[in-house]
C-alpha cells in the first residue's frame, strides 16, 4: 500500500528520541516484538490492538473527529494515492473487493465488497469477471450498475485531469488501454470506450488483462473501482461533490481545512461488509500542527489521527512514561520498510562483493537509533519485506540481527574479494528534510569510513528526491553517488504490492525510478513473471520470499529497519484495531462514546 | 494628489508584473540551471510510479512543455481575460482574475486564496490593533518617564519580545495556556460571521503572540521619537504659551512623533496581509501564510505565484496608503 | 520703583549632571520697569537663554533655581508651576530664535494663535480667529484672512518670525522676551523685525527683554543693557552708558570684536582670545580672568577674589571688576583709539585661549 509520508510540517517535530529508544519496555535495541499477549477482546493494554479489537461497541451516536497534520490528495475514489485516504474512503464509496475488517494478518484478506464474490479467472489468466450485488444505490437513490465501476476505471486514464491515483489498469489492461485517453476526451460509445473492459450487463464487469496476473484482486481493491455516475462526474471537481455509496456522505468539504460526513441513508449494511455507520457525524480536521493532533487526542477532543503514522516526539514521552496512557497505545509494524539502496550501475558496486561489504559494514544498530530507536523507529530489518507482509519469510543473509553492530572483519574480506582492499569513495543521497535520514546517512558514513569506504553526503528536498535526483539513474552514475536512502509501503501487502517497483528490472525508468539499486536480475524477473501466473495463493506467496532472498543476495537493499508506529486510541474511540490490510487503524468500522 | 496616485497605480502593476515575472524565473530557471526537464519537473504532479504516458498527459495539461513565455502569457491573459480549463468532461471559465489552477489539486487557485485571506486579515488586524495600542503607549509612557524603573523595566521586555522569535513565544504560549492550563483549549479559527465570540477567543493566543514583538518594536520606536519630538523647539513653544503639559504631549508632542509610526505600521500591516507565516504555521491557522508554506512544499507554481502576488499587492497599496496618508498627517509633505 | 515690572534677585539655576553641576545662572540681578527694553548680551553659554527660561518657567524638573523672580510683586521662583503657566503666554510671552522649528509645522499658523489665545481666554472659536487675523495684520502680513490658514512653511523667514510675534502678543503680555529673535534671519529682514518689535512694544505697552549676541541689535533698540559671561553680570547700564563708557574688559572685547564704520577697512579687529569657560568648573576668582588681557594688572586678585558688581562714577552703571576706576579709563582710551595691546597671554587654562 502506498504510504505517502507527508512529512512537510511534522518534520519540524520529528526528533530521533534515543533515550527513548533505549528506555522502552523491551529492553535492548534490537527490537521488540510484536505480538503481546493476546488479551481478551476488548481488554485496553499496550499493543492489545495490533491482535484485537479493543473497546468493542455498536453504540450509534456522536461525532467521529478525525484531526490530519495533512490534507488528503484527494477524496475522490478515483484520484488518490494515500494508504489513509483508501482506508477512510471505504467510508463513502465501495470498490469491488476491500478487506475483511478483522484486527492483525486477519486483516489481509481480500473480501468482495460491491462485488459478489473474488473475481473468477478464465482465459489463461487473461480475463477477471466479477458480478455487482444488487441492491447498491448511490446516495441520491440511483442503482449502481456495472457501467459505472468501469467508467470509474476510464476516467482514471485521463492523468491530465486525475493525476494522482496508481497506474495499474494503465499498465495491466489489454484491448485499447495504451492508446485509450479517458472519457473525457474519448466521448464514443456512450463514454464506454475502453474495449478492455466489458459491461455485458448491468451487474457484470469483465476485465481483459495483456498477460496473467494473479493480484489482480488486490487491484479490484483499489478506490478507483469504486462506481461513478456518469452524469455526476465533474472532473477535477467530483472531490467536492462526491457521490457516495458507503455509510456516510459528504455534507461538506472545505478544500484543505475540513470536512463534515453525515449518514447515508441509502446504505444498507446487510449489502456492505466493509464498513460500520456508527457515528451519526464524522469531522475531519486538515493540516493541522502535528503537536497539535496529539494533544487533542489525549485530551479526547479528536478521536483519530488520520496519518497513522503515529505520535511526534513529544507525545510519545509522555504516553510512554505514564502506564494508563501506555495501556491506551499500540506500536504495530506498520507494513513500511526503510532502506538505502546500492546503486548496481555505479562503480564500483557493479561487482556484487563490493555491495556486500556495506552491508556488512552497516552497523544497524545505530542506524536503528537514527531511525528513533524500537518504538519511534522499528525493528532491526534482515530482509526488503517485513514481517507483515505475505510472503515473508525470515532469514539473515548478513548477520543484521545477529551481529547488529556490523561485522567489519567480513566487510574487509569482500572488499578484498571485489579488489578493492582499501576502500573507494562514493556518494550516499538522502532527503536533507527528514532528520531521519540525516542522522542514518552520518551513522553510514561513519560505520562506512571504519572500513575505508570514503562517502560524501548528498541531501536533496524530499519533493524532487525521486524525480530528480535518486530516481534519476543517470543523476546517480553521473555524481558517483553509490548508495541513496529511502523508503517503501506496499500498494496492496503481498510480495508483489512490496517487491515489484524495488526489484523488477522491467520497473526501471530514467525518471522517478524506484528500483534505485538498478537491480536487472534476469532471475528476478523471471520470478515475477512466474508469480504472475499462479491462482494459487499460498504458492504464490512462497515465491516473493524466493524473490526477497534472491535481491538480498544480490545486496542492492540494505535494511534499515521494519517500520514501527506508536499510535494512540483515546477512550472515546470504539471497534479500534490495527489491521494489516493497509497497515492502519481500521477506519471504516470506528465509532464513538462519550468515554 | 489625483495625479499622484495615479502615477503610483500604474507603477503597481508595473511592479506587480516584475514581480511575476521574477516568481516564473525562479520557479522555472532555477531547476533548468540544476539540469531539470521538463518531464522530471511534470513528474512531480503525478502520483507514484506514474506511467511515462500519465507523465506526458499531465506534461501537456499543465502545459509544462512550452515555451516559458507562453506560459507566462497564459498567465497573464489569465489574471486579465480569466482563462479556460480542461477539468473533465467540461472546460470549466475561471474568470478573472485567474491565477490558474493548482497542480495539486486541479482546483482554481484564486477562490482558495481568499477564503484564506479572512483567517490572515482576522489575525493580522486584530493583532495590528493590540500592538499599536499597546506598544504606543508604552512607548510614550517611558519617554515622559525616561529613566525611571518603569522605563527600563519596559524597554527591557521590548528588547525580550523582539529578540525573541515567533515560533518561541508561540509555541510557549501554546503550552501553557492552550495545553498545560486549558484556558484557550483547541485553538482553531472561527470566523467572523459565524461566532464573533468564538472568533476572537480563539485568535487571542495567535494575537497576542504576533503583537508581542511587533509591540515591543513600536514601543521602542515610540519611546526615541517621542523623546526627539519632545526636545523640538515648536514643544518649547507650546509650553511657553502656557499650555497644560497633558496638551503639549498629547496634541503637539505626540502627533508629531506618531507620523513616522504610522508609516511603519502601514508597511508592517501590508506585509503581514501578505501571510503571518510563522505565526499561522504555530498555530495551525489557514491563512496566506499556511497556504504559502503548501505551496512552496508542494512546488505548486499557480499557487505560489498566486499568494506572491497578492502578497505583493498588499504590500504595495500599503506603501501607497502610507505615502497618502503622510501628506495627510505631515503637511510639509503634498503632492 | 513703582513702574518696575520684573525683578530679578540673585538667580541661579543649577542643573545637576552626570559630570557635574553646571552653573548655568549663578547669581544674576537686575530689574525692568514698563515699557522699557533691556538687551541682555554675551556669547553662547553666558547664561543668556537660561535666564529668560527661567523668568518664564520653562525649565524642566532637573533645573535647581533659587533666588527671586518678582514680576509685578509675585515671586514666580517660589510660585506653584500651575501659577506660572497661568501666567506663561499671558502676562509674559517669549519668541524665539527659529520661527520655522518653533512653530509646529502640522498645524496651521491661525489655529496656533488661537491655541494661544484660547489658553487663557474664554472664547468662541471665531472670536479667537477674528483676534488672530487681526494680530497677523498688526505684524504686519499681507492677506492676513487667507494666510491665518496657511502651514508655517509656507512662510518666508520673516513672515514667520512675524506670525511668532503675533502669536506671544496674542494675550496682550505685559513683558516679552525676544531670545535671538533675528538671528535666523537675514539682514534686511532683521530690520523689519526689529522695528516691528519697536513698534508693538509702544503700541501694547509691554516690557521687553531682548537676548542676543548681536550688540547692533541690543544698540537699536534696548534702553538698558546687561552683559552677562559665565552666568553672571559682568556689566550693566543705559544703552548710552554701555556704548559711551563701557567699564568691563569683556564688553571692550565684544566691542572690539565688531567691524565698525567709522575705522579703516584694513584695520584689524581683535577678537576676545580663547573660549567660553566650562560652566562646571568654573575659573576661580573672576571667570574672565583666563581671558582678560588686564588681570595682571589687579596684582592676583583676579585669580582669587571673585569681583562684585558695583556701581561706577555713572549712576545706574554697575560693573564686576577689580580694575580701578583709572585703570579702566586709560585702557578703554587706548583700545578706542584703535591700539591693539601689546601682549596677548599664551598657554591660557580652561576658560581661556584653545591650545
């Protein structure tokens, strides 16, 4: 899931607590785990939510407030690209599958929503077909039909208009989808232009792929097949009067400031699993002062803080120092890694031994307290997916876990292996606006420089970082600059939604690349393809762990750590658990008490 | 007077073009110079791991691929003839004046802009008053008391309140009354119409943060003219036709010596309608500065080159104000 | 004497500063009938301007004044500060040096008149204007309805330092202090302001007292003349006495000092040699002595014993100085004549010649 890290303010309160780090409940540095002992449902204590679902409720009434440091990039369905914005979204409008609402590695899994059932592959693994239950009505009392689920993907063609939403559908459809422009400009067939998708009926939707793949229920998941009307679609403008089939809609939205959501009467919860109507107002509060946020959480006057990226420093003392408020917090991994990455096209990493020996050098440890220790930061990584994403599986090619401060005899061996006894220079990029990465480049630097690898540091802001800069290969080669710094959240928590845009060498592009290591690896590929093509779940997810044991091999990941959020629920919030669907809080079924 | 300000009208737009101007070339040399295209620079209005044709579709909407003096004259016809978007399946009219649309979000940038300017008007003027009345006073009170504790006790706290940054005395205000003593609890603004109480229970924190230093500023400003003015010989004067000392001070010393506070405060007004940044950003109230800080994190050229103007505006008819106003107040100075 | 208006008795003003007590005034007497006009002389820091700030008031809470200050009877030394500004601007007046700083250059020169006017008399506001225009008639303003809303500025020189005097006499005052009046202006001008001052004086029937370093001036219109150096009285006398018989050294030295008509282009004039003596520290003995060229004649008195002011062989004419009677004559004579003397002291002290 695409977690977009809206740092901009928040940087300005993001301090690496290290004391922190080392004073927190689990002792030493490496990390602590993340299962607690399962309470009884219900029951409030430290990390009960990551497993279930505390303070239970089906009391209706009162106003949800959600505050948010940010602002979303948009609310309609069809043009976002926050994992946030796709969890609140299931609130006013329904795409054809969603996942199940369950606390914990319950929460992956795919369930039909508008849908009747996962879609059914035939063709080869070329055709999805999925059927709409009857019954859905959009807010102003309109059947949904299939026509509007595949207008709703045909719009999202148009990038000039809608530019924010993933490309998938782009990149996966057949039939006419790499010439098709969006109904907009396509006005023929009664806007239904895109012959890759068929509408034989009112309640039928039949996706025709170029070539097998087998996530695409993970890509049914998305908002952007979340039906539009037709004749209510306004373009840039259907953010502000959007239609809604969830359990609320839109009753007001100041672009930017806040929006209000009221009932939807036209909901029926028999049709809808994905969501609760709970609340009989929610208020969502934007850009707000991050310390802000966490202050009105504590004091109860908000109930979620829509980032769900957890607490800034400040808070996090507080919460952390002072048992009842601890009992009131989880710190789940939150599905998103760290890393820097080693550029294969820069010498001299072209040689693999070479690239090994920083990832021996690397003393994680430090870089685990740059990143704000086992709670603020994560846990020590061994691997480029975490654990809770499908298809991990665990092991530890360069003793990251077992020697956290790095093995620098080792480092020394493959450096001789690489001909390169007595080090080299090279460049390490990161984004100079979070102090994060500042503080992991100088650990790297350092940790590097015992070994003799001279590095200089690059910082660029975060806004260009990819277009620019790391994501421009021939940037990289050109200013010797051998290692970059960065991060990933999955669009959807398997191997592939983690490992495809990092590791596929059909992924590198010379502009706003993020397969930074430039990692071509012909069995890599392969894997992928291979993957594509296997329904089968639980076989296809042994083989992203073949793909993460392999890029590791090929060291052009370096771990820094599994991402770790300490997140807060004050007491007034209800039906709270952390759910590695998108590795949030699960927003659809929040609800609230005068508590 | 008439010919004046005329002359000065039309230097302000001259000047508001060069501002522009200066805004475009920043925007867009700056990058170039660092070896940027234009697809790189499109890139960044695109959602993650964008196609290369998503790419080149938001390359044309926004038109990132012409030439720059076709831009910048898209831009100006839009401020003057307004200007037509592509916004789906219609071609939305921005009338003008058009500072196009945001990058972002696709939405016109002009109507975003002002239903920011009430929250930056609210904060600026009800601060601007506070200060002025505080700061003058005070000002005035320790020239006639020159030397004496008071004196030095309050030009000491001015000398605190403009050493001071914003972000230091707002963030403490913050702390204290808003979080650790509940008395301004949840500090968000409401406007006006809505709640006038409301309105300015909120904004008392925010205002009496930015009067602090620009108070402690004009009480030192009022203090030394105050103390020039009143050693002029037209002061002697007065006293020698035997006015009360009240009228010498409140009639001949201190109109004179509020002259050039005036000018000041108007300059300072002006600027601080283009956006109290810090202040808003501490206080999270979304204002032009708020909204010039998005856009500038955002690398949102309509937007920031909508706020500079404005911005710029402000600060010119400010100029103009002032300049008007001396010749009222001064009448060695006419036009 | 019955007619005398103003009487001052051993008046000193001290102000007290961080280096020291400055001896501003430091013990100054003399009187002034009605209708009279004494010119008080002497160079910058004699004591001139405190003196009149003084009469008037005008000092702020740091001045030390002790002595008398009699104007009609009523002691203004020991009177309350609402008394005498009661009195400032209605019974005494002053005008000063610069009529452009003077005057407040925001308001116009009829509404500063009716300020004046309206200080100290009930009346409506077009009374007071009526008053106004008539007083700038009598200074002697072209126009006067139209320029009674005119700026000071946009005055000449002249005009100004008249609308000034329109101003002080707006309450009819029975004394007026000019300080400097024509100083800022030039020489024609200087002229008109003088016998307009004339003028009024015998018109309103007011003392004046008129301070200032220009002796031309003081001999055009003063009846008595007190010099003064160092901030005390050196000389004082009748216009005639001063000019005919001057008795002090130091009124030689201004004399002297001034181009005359009647003597040879080509002859030199003598300047008094050195400086004005520090106020704080002031020369023991006679304050002039460091610069008198005569001292050594009076055997070191002058360096120890501080000369009284005593009447001369002329009655009404006072003089401070150890210089017998003979002495001063005879030097007189040959200063007159036009003998520069032969010896000027070198390496004089503070209150003497710059070295």
């Amino acid at each position: 899931m695409m977690r977009r890290r809206t740092f901009g303010l928040a940087a300005l309160g993001a301090v690496a607590a290290l004391a922190l780090g080392a004073c927190s409940s689990s002792g030493s540095g490496s990390g602590s785990s993340t299962s607690s002992p399962t309470s009884s449902t219900g029951a409030v204590a430290f990390n009960a939510g990551i497993t279930s679902v505390v303070n239970p409720s089906t009391k209706t009434g009162g106003t949800l407030t959600f505050d948010w440091r940010s602002a979303p990039d948009s609310f309609d369905p069809g043009n976002t690209y926050y994992a946030s914005d796709w969890d609140f979204a299931r609130l006013y409008s329904t795409a054809l599958m969603t996942y199940k609402n369950c606390p914990g590695a319950c929460g992956k899994t795919l369930i039909p929503a508008l849908a009747t059932a996962p879609g059914t592959v035939s063709n080869n693994g070329l055709t999805w077909t999925y059927h709409i239950k009857s019954g859905y009505k959009f807010q102003d009392g309109t059947p949904v039909t299939s026509q509007d689920v595949k207008y709703a993907v045909e719009r999202t063609f148009d990038r000039g208009v809608l530019t924010n939403g993933p490309s998938y559908f782009q990149v996966l459809l057949g039939g006419n989808a790499a010439s098709y422009p969006g109904p907009y400009k396509d006005r023929s067939k009664n806007l239904m232009g895109l012959t890759a998708i068929d509408t034989p009926d009112a309640s039928t939707i039949v996706f025709h792929l170029k070539a097998p793949f087998s996530d695409f229920d993970y890509v049914a998941a998305i908002p952007q097949t979340a039906p539009i009307p037709p004749d209510k679609d306004t373009g840039t403008s259907y953010q502000t009067h959007i239609m809604s089939t969830g359990p609320y809609e839109f009753q007001s939205y100041q672009l930017n400031k806040s929006a209000v959501l009221v009932p939807n009467p036209q909901w029926k919860a028999s049709l809808d699993p994905s969501a609760t109507q709970l609340a009989s107002k929610i208020v969502v509060n934007m850009t707000m002062n991050p310390n802000d946020v966490d202050n009105r959480l504590l004091a109860g006057d908000a109930q979620i803080d829509f980032a769900g990226t957890g607490v800034q420093a400040a808070a996090r003392a507080k919460i952390l120092s002072n048992p009842s408020l601890k009992a009131q917090s989880d710190d789940p991994l939150t599905g998103f890694g760290w890393f820097f990455y080693i550029d294969s096209q820069v010498a001299p990493f072209t040689n693999v031994a070479c690239r090994r020996a920083v990832e021996y050098a690397t003393n994680h440890l430090n870089m685990q307290n740059a990143y704000g220790g086992p709670v603020a930061g994560g846990q020590i990584g061994t691997t480029v997916m975490p654990p809770t994403i499908s298809g991990y599986t665990s092991f530890d090619l360069y003793e990251a876990a077992s020697k956290p401060q790095g093995d620098a005899a080792k480092a020394k061996q493959e450096l001789q292996a690489c001909n390169q006894p007595s080090g080299f220079s090279t460049g390490i990029a990161y984004r100079s606006d979070r102090p994060t990465e500042t503080q992991g480049a100088q650990a790297l630097q350092q940790a590097l420089s015992a070994v003799g690898i001279k590095t200089t540091l690059h910082g660029y802001p975060t806004a260009t970082y990819y277009t620019n800069f790391a994501g421009v290969p021939k940037y990289m080669s050109s200013h010797n600059i051998g290692i970059a710094f960065g991060g990933w959240g999955p669009d959807w928590p398997d191997g592939y939604g983690f490992l495809d845009e990092l590791t596929n060498g059909n992924t590198i592009v010379p502009a706003g690349n993020t397969n930074i290591g430039m990692l071509n690896d012909p069995v890599v590929n392969n894997l992928f393809t291979k993957a594509a093509g296997i329904t089968n779940a639980t076989e296809r997810n042994a083989i992203w762990g073949q793909i993460d044991h392999q890029v590791m091999s090929d060291a052009v990941i370096v771990p820094i750590v599994y991402a770790k959020a300490l997140i807060y629920r004050p007491a007034s919030l209800t039906n709270v658990y952390f759910s590695q669907g998108y590795s949030l809080n699960n927003y659809a079924v929040s609800g609230v008490t005068g508590g | 007077m008439i010919n004046f300000i005329i002359r000065r009208l039309i230097g302000t737009v001259f000047l508001l073009i060069v501002v522009s101007l200066v805004t475009f070339a920043i925007f867009f040399l700056i990058p170039r110079l660092a070896g940027q295209n234009t697809y790189q620079l499109a890139a960044q209005y695109v959602g993650r791991n964008p196609t290369r044709q998503a790419v080149l579709q938001v390359e044309q909407q926004l038109g990132l691929a012409d030439p720059l003096y076709l831009q910048y004259g898209r831009f100006l016809r839009g401020i003057v003839l307004g200007a037509h978007y592509r916004s789906g399946p219609s071609v939305t009219y921005c009338p003008p004046p058009c500072f196009g649309y945001s990058f972002r979000s696709q939405l016109p940038v002009w109507p975003q802009m002002m239903s920011d300017v009430p929250v930056t008007l609210s904060l600026a003027i009800g601060a601007s008053v506070l200060w002025l009345i505080g700061g003058v006073s005070i000002g005035v009170l320790s020239a006639l008391r020159k030397g004496t504790l008071f004196d030095r006790f309050s030009m000491g706290i001015a000398l605190a309140g403009v050493s001071l940054p914003i972000f230091f005395t707002g963030l403490i205000a913050l702390e204290l009354f808003s979080y650790k003593w509940p008395i301004f609890p949840n500090v968000q603004f409401v406007p006006f119409t809505q709640n006038p109480v409301e309105w300015a229970r909120n904004l008392i924190l925010p205002w009496i943060t930015l009067a602090f230093l620009y108070a402690a500023l004009y009480a030192r400003l009022t203090r030394a003219g105050m103390l020039e003015t009143m050693s002029e010989d037209y002061i002697r004067t007065a006293r020698a036709k035997g006015l009360p000392e009240r009228k010498v001070v409140a009639k001949h010393g201190l109109r004179a010596a509020l002259t050039p506070i005036v000018t000041i405060f108007g300059m300072d007004l002006g600027l601080l309608l283009g956006g109290a940044i810090i202040t808003e950003v501490t206080f999270s109230l979304h204002g032009l500065g708020f909204f010039t800080v998005q856009a500038v994190n955002n690398q949102d050229l309509p937007e920031i080159l909508g706020v500079t103007m404005l911005a710029a505006f402000f600060i010119v008819i400010a100029n103009l104000v002032v300049d008007i106003l001396y010749a009222v107040l001064d009448p060695r100075v006419r036009y | 004497m019955p007619d005398t208006l103003l009487e001052v008795e051993d008046l000193r003003i001290h102000f007290p500063t961080q280096d020291g007590l400055v001896k501003s005034v430091d013990g100054v007497s003399f009187s002034l009938e009605r209708g009279r006009t004494l010119g008080i002389v002497g160079e910058s820091g004699s004591g001139k301007s405190v003196t009149s700030l003084g009469i008037m008031g005008l000092h702020g809470g740091s001045a030390r004044i002790s002595g008398h200050i009699r104007l009609d009877g009523e002691d203004l030394v020991a009177a309350s500060a609402t008394r005498v500004r009661e009195l400032r601007g209605d019974k005494m007046a002053m005008i000063f040096q610069d009529p452009l700083s003077s005057l407040h250059p925001y308001f116009t020169v009829g509404s500063q008149i009716i300020e004046a006017y309206r200080i100290h008399n009930d009346v409506s506001k077009n009374a007071a204007r009526k008053h106004a225009i008539d007083l700038l008639g009598r200074v002697g303003i072209p126009q006067p309805s139209v320029r009674v809303d005119d700026h000071p500025h946009q005055f000449s020189g002249g005009m100004r330092q008249r609308a000034m005097i329109a101003m002080a006499l707006s309450c009819d005052p029975e004394l007026l202090i000019a300080d400097e009046p024509t100083t800022a202006l030039d020489v024609t001008v200087q002229a008109q302001i003088l016998d307009l001052i004339s003028d009024l004086q015998s018109e309103f029937g007011s003392a004046v007292i008129m301070i200032t370093h220009d002796l031309g001036v003081v001999a055009e219109l003063s009846d008595d003349i007190l010099v003064m150096y160092a901030g005390r009285v050196v000389e004082y006398g009748s216009a005639a006495q001063i000019f005919g018989r001057p008795s002090h050294p130091y009124t030689w030295g201004l004399l002297s000092s001034m181009p005359r008509l009647d003597r040879e282009r080509t002859s030199r004039l003598v300047p008094i040699p050195g400086t004005p003596p520090s106020l704080i520290r002031v020369p023991a003995g006679c304050p002039f002595h460091p610069r008198c060229r005569y001292g050594h004649l009076n055997g070191g008195r002058s360096e120890t014993e501080v000369p009284q002011l005593r009447e001369t062989e002329d009655t009404g004419h006072l003089v401070a100085c150890h210089l017998t009677a003979a002495e001063r004559a005879k030097q007189w004579g040959l200063l007159s004549a036009g003998n520069v003397p032969d010896h000027d002291k070198e390496a004089v002290p503070q209150g003497g010649v710059e070295t």
